[in-house]
C-alpha cells in the first residue's frame, strides 16, 4: 500500500471560505506577471487586445492632446533566450499632435503612421470615411487579429533629451497572419486599464526596477514614459497630480503593486455601480471576468456597452 502524504492542518485550519476562493480561481488563467518584452525578437506572433484613441492625462508634456494606442498579447514564441514571453505585450503608442524635437514632429506625420499601422492589421484605409475612423479601431479592438511583430533596441544616445539614458526596447508591428493553433488568448495585463480610461499601456505589476527607470526617463521629459506612469497610477487608483515628481509616482506605484489591498474581491455575476470614463452618471456592471493577481474586473454595462480592466476601487 502507498504511503499516504502527511497533511499540516492546512485545509482545516483556513476552513470554508478559502475553499470558496480556492474554487473561484483554480480555472484562472496563469498570470507570469509583466515586464518589457527582450529585444531581438524576430517573427513574433501577437493577439490583439487594445486599440483606440485616447487623451493625454494631467501632468503629462501633451495634456489634453490625443493620442493612438494599441497592444498585443505575445502567443509566440513562448519563450526568448530562456525568458517566457508568453503572455506579455507588445505595444504602439503615437502622439496625434505638435511634438517638436521627435521624428515625426506634426500632426499629419503622426496621423500617416497610424493610418499605415492600421493597415498592418488589415484596414483598407482608401475606402475609410475619416469620421469611421474611431468606430474602425474598436472594431479591430473586437477582432482581436494575429499579427506579427518584432524588437530591437537602438544605441545609447549622447546628445539631445534622452542623453545618458538607456535605450528602451522598440516595438515594430508587421502586419497580419494566420491564426496560430492557440485559441483565443488571454491578456494576462487586463488589465486594464482600458489603456488610460482603463486599459493599461504598462500593468502596474511590472518589475519595480523597470517601473523606477519609467520614473527617471519620466522626469527628464520622456513623454511616453509619462504616459505610462499616468496609466499605471489610474489603474492602481493613485492621484498623480499628488507627488512633486514622477520619480515619485513611480515610487508610489511599485509599493501599491507590492502591497496590494484588503477590499472585497468580486465573482463573476456580481454587481456593482460604476462610472464609465467621461460619463456623467453611474451605470450596473455585471461583472464578466476577474483578474485578482491585477485586481480588475471586466464586465457588461447596464448600457449594453463591455468594458475591460476596471480596477476593483472603481466599482461601488
């Protein structure tokens, strides 16, 4: 007869409402937590997850100027040189407006590159009506299609704002492909943020290092890197306009993300009050899926409208 394992009291001791918890997260998808993808990806396939058009927020260089965002989930390859990447994002962002000093500097330079990175995902822009534009790019956000991707990262700049930075990691998209015998991901970053209305541009778990760095390129006048930051403190329901520097809300951010918090944890079908980003009053979300490790929430409005990675202080 085999020998039967020895038990600590565990399961007793932590009694019927960790078995409730237990049961609620044991189908949970594996979260490997976020982190900038290695550069010298070639290849790479990715699902689309976020795309849309959004504000700059207080604080940052182009306040009130919008933007173009999108994300991907990384499907291949599971793993690069010994890291998994599974489950990462890769992600575009570009200002829609006067960026001086920047490769693109003015608003139809901006507006070109991201008609063309549309088209990488299978927009036929010469038959786009340009007021289609916006319902066009949460179309795609439905969609989700496969695309491929790759990384590199340029030389250490000696001159201009980012002297004496490190190089961070580029992103380039390259188009669409086939559907890669995988299913339909799940954004382990959903995060959400919808981008900055709640879906994330960075998730506020990110590796405290790469986090503090955001901070520093951010108070050197990185306006991406403030974007970000702007995103994750939203997501992890920090007012930026509180700390004198971004340095700090990096700060802020790395020990909300360690610490966590003790509020209730929704289930799927509860419901709860929210208000929508730019909304006027508050609407019923029925809740869809929950990300505990990232505390949000997707869920369905009373609005029929679905909204994802809400985070948990957001609901009433």
């Amino acid at each position: 007869m085999a020998k039967k394992p020895k038990t600590t009291g565990l399961m007793q001791n932590l009694g019927e409402k960790a078995r409730k918890i237990f049961d609620r997260h044991k189908d949970d998808a594996t979260d490997y937590g976020q982190q900038d993808l290695p550069a010298g990806i070639n290849n790479g396939v990715a699902q689309l997850v976020d795309c849309k058009f959004d504000i700059f927020k207080t604080g940052t260089k182009f306040e009130g100027e919008y933007f173009f965002f999108a994300a991907g989930v990384v499907v291949e390859p599971v793993e690069f040189e010994g890291t998994r990447i599974e489950g990462q994002r890769t992600q575009i962002i570009e200002p829609l407006c006067v960026t001086p000093g920047r490769k693109r500097e003015d608003v139809e330079s901006h507006l070109a590159w991201v008609m063309n990175e549309l088209r990488k995902l299978g927009v036929d822009t010469s038959s786009l009506d340009y007021n289609d534009l916006e319902a066009v790019v949460k179309a795609l956000e439905t969609e989700q299609p496969f695309f491929r991707f790759r990384t590199w990262i340029g030389t250490k700049q000696e001159t201009g704002p980012y002297a004496g930075l490190e190089p961070r990691v580029q992103h380039q998209w390259l188009g669409v492909c086939d559907t890669p015998d995988v299913g339909n991901v799940e954004d382990i970053d959903e995060d959400g943020t919808d981008g900055t209305n709640g879906t994330n541009v960075e998730d506020v778990e990110e590796d405290s290092s790469d986090v503090t760095n955001l901070g520093i390129a951010a108070d050197d006048n990185d306006d991406d890197a403030q974007v970000q930051l702007s995103t994750m403190a939203q997501n992890a329901g920090i007012d930026p306009e509180k700390f004198e520097t971004w340095t700090e809300l990096a700060e802020a951010i790395v020990a909300e993300s360690e610490g966590g918090n003790d509020q209730y944890e929704p289930s799927v079908g509860d419901v709860f009050k929210f208000k929508p980003p730019r909304a006027k009053n508050l609407i019923e979300l029925t809740i869809t899926a929950v990300y505990p490790g990232k505390e949000t929430v997707n869920g369905k409005g009373s609005n029929g409208k679905p909204y994802k990675s809400i985070p948990w202080s957001k609901l009433e």
